[in-house]
C-alpha cells in the first residue's frame, strides 16, 4: 500500500545556513540535528536537509508497506533503482529510482 508522499529530501551545501533557514519557514526544531542530515516533522510529513546530496535533484518520498516488493514491482514496469535498499536509521528503508523518463523519486518504509 501507498500511503503518499510523507518525506521530501532538499540537497544543501551548507546545512547549517539551511537548518536556520527551514527551522524558520517550517516554526518547528530539527527532531533529527546531525552532521550528515538534519530532519524536521511537521504532521506527519518529513522535511530533510542532505549536505551530502548537492549533485542529486530534490527528492520526493513514497511511504510504502513493503518497499522490496514494490521495488520488483516497479523495475518491472521500468523503473532503474539507484542502489540498494538501505537503512538510514532506527529501521527506516529507503531506496530511490528513476522512472523511464529520467525523473527520481524515492520509497521509504517505515519500521
């Protein structure tokens, strides 16, 4: 199952310009505050801020169920997976793909 869009990756060159800058926009502090990744919550929609990520394009989440199936299920219909399934913490998986047309998009799922 799909439950949407709940994550959104900006790619930033300096985190702790950017850090300020979206704790102001979004009114809420960082729940993740580290060098590598600063994450905000706003409901239940994540905002994360990647300084490692400045030659990749902004990347949009889909929450999955069971993101190696939907994986397999997507390569089927075209989509090239950018690496494996990875674990960034506490058990979340991500991945990211690319569709036929060359537009990225992300799948995370949940512990």
């Amino acid at each position: 199952m799909n439950t949407g869009i709940r994550t959104v990756i900006y790619p930033v060159e300096d985190i702790a310009e950017a850090k300020a800058l979206y704790q102001s926009l979004l009114g809420v502090e960082p729940y993740v505050d580290e060098p590598y990744y600063v994450g905000f919550r706003v409901g239940d929609q994540e905002f994360g801020l990647d300084p490692n990520g400045m030659h990749k394009e902004m990347t949009t989440y889909y929450n999955v169920d069971d993101i190696h199936g939907r994986v397999a299920q997507l390569q089927a219909l075209g989509a090239i997976p950018q690496g494996e399934v990875r674990d960034v913490g506490g058990g979340k998986l991500v991945v990211t793909l690319t569709d036929p047309d060359g537009n990225t998009f992300g799948l995370s799922q949940e512990p």
